[in-house]
C-alpha cells in the first residue's frame, strides 16, 4: 500500500470514532433519543455504508 492510501485510511478511522462519539454524547445529553451505543453503531454503520457505496461506483 502507498503512505497515501495508508494516511486516508487513517483518516477515515479517526472521522468514523468522532462521529460515533460525537453521536453517543448528544444522545447521553438527550437521553429521550435513544439509547447511546445504538445511536453510535448506528451512524458508523450509516457512514460504512455511504463509504462502500461511493467506493463501488
């Protein structure tokens, strides 16, 4: 693998934990939403999702 292909592998690892951990902390402050681990799976598999669609094409 180039370091290229290695450092936006990185990245998109290091945006896939802030955005669940950036979902499981709004739905710990807003406990009515749902549950925060489900909230976190969830948009990671929303954003895995998203990604093996733009990578197929």
């Amino acid at each position: 693998m180039s370091t290229l292909t290695l450092i936006v592998l990185l990245l998109l690892a290091v945006v896939m934990a802030m955005l669940a951990a950036g979902t499981a902390y709004a739905v710990h402050r807003h406990p009515a939403w749902s549950q925060p681990l489900t909230a976190a799976f969830g948009a990671v598999t929303l954003m895995a999702t998203l990604l093996g669609v733009v990578l197929a094409r």
